[in-house]
C-alpha cells in the first residue's frame, strides 16, 4: 500500500472500497472520500433492512401471528424511512412490503 492510501484509511477510520483517489484536485478527493463515508453508511442501513425481513419471515416460520404482525410493522415502517433517505428504491420497498403483506394473510387465513 503507498502512503497515500494509509493516509486516506487512517484519516477516515473507515475501509475504502476502491483504490486511493486517483484525482488531483482538492474537490475530486474530497467527493471520493464522501462517497465512500456514504457507501458504508447505505451498506450497513440496507443490512438492518434484510435483517429486519429476516426476523418476520422466521416469525412467519414460527407460525406466530401476533410477531409477525409486530416485526412487519417495525420492517414496513424501517424500509419506508430508507425509500426516504433514498438508500433504497421506493418501488423496491413497495414491492417488497406487498409481497411480505401477502405473506402475513396467507398466514393469518389458514
């Protein structure tokens, strides 16, 4: 590793996904060490998102109605807030919320 990427990992506390910044303008730097602060952010929000879908579908396993209910309110309303920080796409989050809904009624109608 050259200096400069040490610099660059040192600096951020963070693990850079790409190389060191190949630009040589201040602002070009400054935007790939924004971009990779962000990346990690988003990363780790869409991982509580598929955590979250986890802990309904093993409810959902369980065959426990009342803590599928409770965890797909937590998961509906989690991947609303990403569709709005724009971490997710909102017609993934739509479609996603549908087809975990119609999951939830199958269970409860049998």
């Amino acid at each position: 590793m050259n200096k400069l990427f040490k610099y660059y990992i040192d600096k951020l506390g963070c693990y850079l996904h790409h190389s060191a910044p190949m630009a040589n303008i201040k602002s070009a730097i400054k935007r790939a060490r924004q971009a990779n602060r962000r990346n990690a952010l988003k990363s780790s929000q869409r991982a509580s998102a598929r955590t979250s879908i986890k802990a309904f579908e093993k409810a959902l396993d369980d065959k426990d109605i009342e803590a599928a209910g409770n965890e797909f309110k937590k998961t509906q309303k989690l991947m609303d807030k990403l569709a709005n920080k724009k971490v997710l796409p909102k017609n993934h989050v739509a479609r996603t919320k549908s087809r975990l809904n119609k999951k939830l009624k199958a269970l409860k109608s049998n």
